[in-house]
C-alpha cells in the first residue's frame, strides 16, 4: 500500500488492488472479511458467526444439479395423482377449508 493518508486514498487504494485480481475465490474471500469488519462491533472482529451462517456460492449449476444437491427425487404428474388418489381423507374438502378460516 502506498502512503495514502485519508480514508478515499484508502479505498481508490483498495479498488485498485481489487479491480486486479480475477480469481472469483479469492474476490469471495475478501467481500466475506470486508462484510465481517463491516458489521463488527467496534473492537469485536470476530468472524466466526458469519462463517457459520454462510455457505460458499455455486456457479453455473443445472436444474439437475440441484436436485442432486438437495437429495431431491421430483416424480411427474401422474405420479403425484397416484399417490394423491391412495390418500384417504377423513375430512371433506369444505371442512378442511372451514379449517382455515
């Protein structure tokens, strides 16, 4: 860092470093520290509770991706009408929508 000595010289610094850099990671990395000191409380710069709370960013995922992810097993239509049709209901459907009310 060169000798900037007020806190705009401090920041063109700081985007000028950071307008170099390409790797998504490391761009990652360093929003995730500057959002912890941002919402630190004075003298407090613990980032522990942030890191938890978050979870890394995943690019350029398919609708597959997704669903192999999240364990999902999404079935079609009739399917879904099948198992619908095997439901036995003890309510009629105006006493499930009374039920709302």
């Amino acid at each position: 860092m060169n000798n900037a000595t007020n806190t705009n010289d401090i920041k063109m610094n700081i985007i000028d470093l950071l307008t170099k850099i390409n790797d998504a990671q490391k761009l990652k990395l360093i929003f995730r520290q500057v959002e912890a000191l941002e919402s630190a409380p004075k003298g407090q710069l613990s980032t522990s509770k942030l890191k938890d709370a978050t979870v890394d960013i995943k690019e350029n995922l398919t609708l597959d991706d997704i669903y192999e992810e999240q364990g999902c097993q999404p079935i079609d239509y009739q399917e879904f009408r099948k198992l619908a049709d095997q439901i036995e209901w003890d309510f009629s459907l105006e006493e499930l929508l009374a039920n709302l009310d």
